[in-house]
C-alpha cells in the first residue's frame, strides 16, 4: 500500500477517534447530571447504583467527573 494512502488512513482513523471522544463525553455527562437528578430526587447512591447495575463507589467516581463545559442543554 502507498505511504499516502497509509497517512490518510491514520489521520481518518484519528478524526473519526476525536468524534467519537467527544460523543463519549457528552454522554458521561448525560449520566451524570441524571444520576444528580435522581438523587436530587431522593433516592440514595445505594438505589441510584442498583438500578444501573453498578456498586455506590461508581456513582460517586461518576459524580466526581467535571461536566464538559457547554455539555448541559
């Protein structure tokens, strides 16, 4: 294969990577900000965790995460 083709694969590849990056990101911030709003809501870490099928402690790391500015609507 051509080294030119080669380098348009890899910056493809890097864009497509940084698109999808950011789609991640926005998304962790989705769920974040829902998980606050449940608890907001009443419910505990505990109740919040089981209904996501995850342990307290990943909620609070989940929260401990900075929202991506401009992320929230």
């Amino acid at each position: 294969m051509p080294a030119g083709d080669l380098w348009t694969r890899a910056r493809r590849a890097t864009e497509q990577m940084e698109q999808h990056l950011a789609a991640i990101a926005h998304l962790a911030d989705e769920r974040a900000m829902a998980i606050q709003e449940l608890l907001d809501g009443g419910l505990t870490r505990a109740e919040v965790a089981r209904g996501l099928g995850v342990t307290p402690a990943v909620i609070t790391k989940i929260l401990k995460r900075p929202v991506v500015a401009g992320a929230a609507r």
